[in-house]
C-alpha cells in the first residue's frame, strides 16, 4: 500500500544550484531593481499634498453619498416593503 502512494506523488526535487550562482542571481536583481528605482520620478511635497488632499476629498464625497443613499433605502425598505 505504501509503494502505491509514492508512485502516485512522487517528490519533486528542484535541481541542486551552487550557492555562489544563487546569490549572483539575487544580487544583480537587486541591482537591476535599484537601477529603476533611480529612473523613477519622485512627487515633490507640494504634489504630495495635492494627491493627498483630492484623496481625502473623494473619500468624504463618497462617504456623505453612501450615508444619505443608506438612509433614503432604509426609509424605502421599511414603508414599501416592510408596510411599516
């Protein structure tokens, strides 16, 4: 019963790779990854600021919509449906 099993899922091995070669793979995508980190074009504080504001903006907007659409629906909901 046991050999059944091991045939059914055999293990899978990942082939050995030198650990020298293993670390040169990390190190150059780190290097890559810095590389691009340099390309990026950092906001300034006065573009931080704008986003930050327009976010908080839009999330008050959209809150005081879905507060007063949970209000009217429950109103409806209880006079239409519930006959109260």
């Amino acid at each position: 019963m046991a050999e059944a099993r091991s045939e059914r899922h055999p293990a899978v091995r990942r082939p050995a790779q030198p650990q020298a070669e293993e670390r040169a793979r990390k190190g150059h995508f780190i290097q890559e990854s810095w590389a691009e980190l340099k390309k990026v074009e950092w906001p300034g504080q006065n573009q931080v600021i704008q986003g930050t504001v327009v976010v908080l903006i839009a999330c008050l907007v959209v809150g005081v919509y879905l507060y007063v659409n949970d209000i009217v629906w429950k109103h409806v909901v209880s006079k239409v449906f519930l006959g109260e």
